[in-house]
C-alpha cells in the first residue's frame, strides 16, 4: 500500500467528519443567516429601485448613485419579487411554529 493513498484516506476521512460536525451544529443557522440576507437585500432593493415596479419611495438622483451597486441583483431581485409564494413561505418568521 503506498503511503500516499493512506494520506488521501485519511483526509478524505477527516473531510468528511468535519462536514458530519458543520451539518450537526451549524449548518441550519448558516442557511438562516443566508434567508434572512436575502429578505433584507430584497427590501433594500425596493425601497431604492421600486419605481420600477410602480413604488415610487426615494428621488430618483439617490438612486441614480447607488445603481452602479446594485445592477447585479437586479434581474435576481426582479425574480423573486415575482415568484408566487405560498403562506408556508412565511411560516418561519413567526414565532411559536416549528
């Protein structure tokens, strides 16, 4: 047996249980934390650039200054604030229901 492919196994092994660890402890906040960004880059999104879909909120010259920063979440903001949702969509951000 080479002594390499003992080398690979064993950080194959390692990999492994450090992805065991992460799912185990962290990986639900992580993708938590990820919702809740992507809920918050959304409302940003619309309160800045809503005018194009009809919800005039800032004047037109502060959001000409922050364009070059959002251009590319538009198309996927455009996509989600379009995507049908259902009420189970909202069932995490109420409290008391696991």
């Amino acid at each position: 047996m080479e002594p390499g492919s003992l080398r690979d196994r064993l950080q194959r092994i390692a990999h492994a249980a450090r992805q065991i660890l992460y799912g185990m402890t962290t990986y639900e906040w992580a993708q938590s934390a990820k919702r809740e960004r992507a809920e918050v880059e959304r409302l940003f999104v619309l309160l800045s650039f809503g005018d194009l879909v009809g919800v005039p909120i800032l004047p037109p010259y502060y959001t000409l200054r922050l364009l070059p920063f959002v251009v590319p979440a538009l198309n996927r903001w455009k996509r989600s604030l379009l995507r049908e949702r259902d009420w189970t969509d909202l069932a995490e951000f109420i409290e008391g229901i696991d």
